[in-house]
C-alpha cells in the first residue's frame, strides 16, 4: 500500500486497524533485551495540564516526573503540545522540582497553547533559552519553530499552528512555508538520526490499550495534500520517527514506511472525576439552599433544573441506576458522604464508562538502534511500568 491522500486518508486509518500495522515491521523486545548502554537516552511527554496539590496522590504530571526519575531521565525531555497550564511556568517548575533546574525541557506548540496569551508569550521566550539549537523557524514562527542538535541525532520542534505570517493560528496543519522551512533544515543537517515533532499526527491512531480514536478528521489528515507533502518529506530525508499528541492515546505506527510516535498524556487522570464534581455540585446546592431556608429536595430539584446536561452526562458516566433524579442524586451524596469506598467504587464506573486512558511519557534510547520504552500507569493515577519495548526499523 502507498501512501496517498485526499480521501483516502480515513480508509487508511481504517485499514490500519483492520490490518494490524500498528504492528507491522515492529520487532518487540523484552526489558532484559537491552539497548545501546551508551546511546542518547530522552524522554517524550505530552499534554499534562493538570498537576497535584500538596497531600495528593500522585494522580498527574508530577507522578509522571517522579517515575520518569526512578527509570532515569536521560539527557532531556521534549513535549509535544497542550502545556496550556495557569501559570504556564507550571510544567517548567514541576520538572525542576523533581528532575533539577539543568534538566533540558523542549516544549511543542500544542492546539490549546495559541488560546492563552499568556502561555504563548511564555513559550516565545521560553524557547530562546533552550540548548543547542541550530535552526530557527522561518519568519513570523522563529520562537516556536526550530531544530536542535544533540550528539549524533537531529531534532526538529515544529508549531503546526503558524499560519505562514503569525505563529498563533488555530488550525492544525504543515503550510508551505512551513514545509519549505523544514526540507532546508532537514537537507542541511549530516546526523545520523533525525526526529520530527508537530502536536497533531498524520493520521490519529487508536491508543494501544483500549483502541480509542480521537480527533480522527480534524488531525493533519483534515488536509490531506499537506499532511501528504509532509509524510514524503520525511520519509525522503530518513527521518526516524515523526512525534506528536493531541489524541491522548499512545500509540505506535508504521504509515507506509514512516514510523508515527504519540506518547498520549501525561496528567495522570485523564478527566477530573466526575464523581467529585457531582459531589461537589450537591453539596453547593444544599448549603445554598439552606441559607436561604429552602430543603434539601427542593435544591437538589433546582440543582437538576439549573444543569440537566451535565447531571445526566455524570449518571452515564458514574454507572447510577435508571430511578428518579432527586432520589438518585441524594443516595449518590449520602454514599458519597459516608461510604469509605464509594469514591473508588464511582471512579472504577467512570474509567469503564469513559473509556480513559492511561497516562503515559516514553523513553527513547537512541544508538545503533532506536528503541521506544513505552511507561504507562495503571489508569487509575498510580504506579507507572513499562509496558512495551519497541523497535524501529
């Protein structure tokens, strides 16, 4: 099969999955076939947004630090895209918490950065100070598009959100003058590995434990002549691997010759639970209520009048029995309130339901060879293991 494009894109996707090339040309090896000892070691996270409060189990992005600590940092860390956090210096400050102030991070423009001024200010000065670039992007996205340079192996960081004029579009894509830019810096470059990271895949694949599939249609395959150009591009100069995210599945695929990486997310829990914003949501409505003399019936009624959506998308998703609404929403705060292991109990109905996926950050070795250690954690905010070796060929 060729690569091709238009509207072939989607049937691609399909054959995919039908076909198995999630798994084609993919030889897996165990933890004890080891990779180059002295090889370039780094390590891809994506989409955290969500960090832990003092006390807190490590449920986001600083239990991902912290495991990615115990299995060994390497020599940086690159993230492809959705950092949008308040204050944006939050990723920055987490990673030096746990893994130093010297720790190399390079951020990727993600499709939820552009949204927040003060996150693409941040990014724009942020980027003039990280190491070793030789490459910067071309005019209206030299901040946020550029190439760097680490041991034998070339790195290229790409903001798919440069319109060709400004670097803050919100549309997803590769636009010529981007494309331009790429095939000098990837033609002017003598390493012997090449990587290439953009936010948004060729193709969304689905993630490699539950078989999810976002943004299918709205990723670079929306506009499927560039996504086409793009795909060529790389695999003409030998790139090893195109990195994105934007799906929050992680998956790993061979597209007609061109290995696609997406670590996923990296925050731990997916979703906040819907089983403490609907507790929450209660309890706000009973002690308003109460100061205003009104019962707890009563507001639970208005609770449901004032935001029947999202009631009913919290049942769906929290497992509750079909009986009435005023009944159901004082049984779930009474278990709430007093059952010990209702929240668990709720939290196993959301995963199910939701069909979440587990958080995730990948650790490269790259020497002879390139092998991907996949690290996931157990889909309920704990333990982090390694769940996939892969290599590519």
């Amino acid at each position: 099969m060729t690569f091709v494009s238009l509207d072939r894109v989607k049937l691609i996707c399909i054959t995919a999955v039908a076909c198995g090339l999630l798994l084609a040309g993919v030889s897996p090896v165990t933890a004890a076939d080891e990779g180059p000892v002295d090889g370039l070691v780094f390590i891809v996270a994506a989409d955290m947004r969500r960090f832990a409060v003092d006390g807190e189990p490590p449920k986001n992005f600083s239990g991902a630090c912290e495991a990615i600590k115990e299995v060994g940092a390497g020599a940086f860390m690159i993230s492809p895209g959705d950092l949008d956090v308040h204050p944006p210096t939050a990723v920055r400050d987490m990673i030096d918490n746990v893994l130093g102030e010297d720790y190399p991070w390079y951020p990727v423009l993600g499709n939820h950065d552009p949204e927040s001024p003060s996150t693409m200010r941040y990014l724009r000065k942020y980027n003039q100070t990280v190491p070793n670039v030789v490459n910067r992007g071309p005019e209206g996205c030299e901040t946020t598009t550029f190439s760097f340079d680490w041991a034998n192996t070339h790195f290229v960081v790409l903001n798919q959100y440069y319109d060709g004029a400004k670097d803050w579009g919100l549309e997803g894509d590769v636009v010529p003058e981007l494309l331009e830019w790429l095939e000098a810096d990837l033609a002017a470059s003598a390493k012997k590995h090449i990587f290439v990271f953009g936010h948004e895949p060729l193709i969304p694949m689905p993630d490699m434990d539950n078989g999810r599939i976002r943004h299918q249609g709205d990723s670079l395959d929306e506009n499927p002549e560039n996504a086409f150009a793009f795909h060529q591009l790389l695999l003409k100069h030998g790139v090893d691997a195109y990195i994105c995210g934007h799906t929050h599945g992680t998956s790993y695929a061979k597209i007609n010759g061109l290995w696609q990486l997406d670590p996923g997310h990296a925050r731990g829990l997916e979703e906040a639970s819907y089983a403490d914003q609907m507790y929450a949501a209660i309890g706000r409505a009973i002690e308003e209520g109460r100061q205003r003399g009104v019962g707890e019936a009563n507001s639970l009624r208005q609770l449901y009048r004032d935001d029947p959506y999202h009631i009913d998308y919290w049942f769906k998703y929290l497992g509750l029995k079909d009986q009435p609404v005023i009944q159901t929403l004082a049984q779930f705060y009474d278990e709430y309130s007093n059952d010990p292991e209702a929240r668990d109990r709720y939290y196993e109905a959301q995963i199910k339901g939701r069909g979440q996926a587990r958080s995730t950050f990948l650790r490269i070795i790259v020497g002879s060879d390139v092998t991907v250690e996949i690290h996931r954690d157990d889909a309920h905010g704990g333990p982090y293991t390694l769940r996939k070796t892969v290599l590519l060929d």
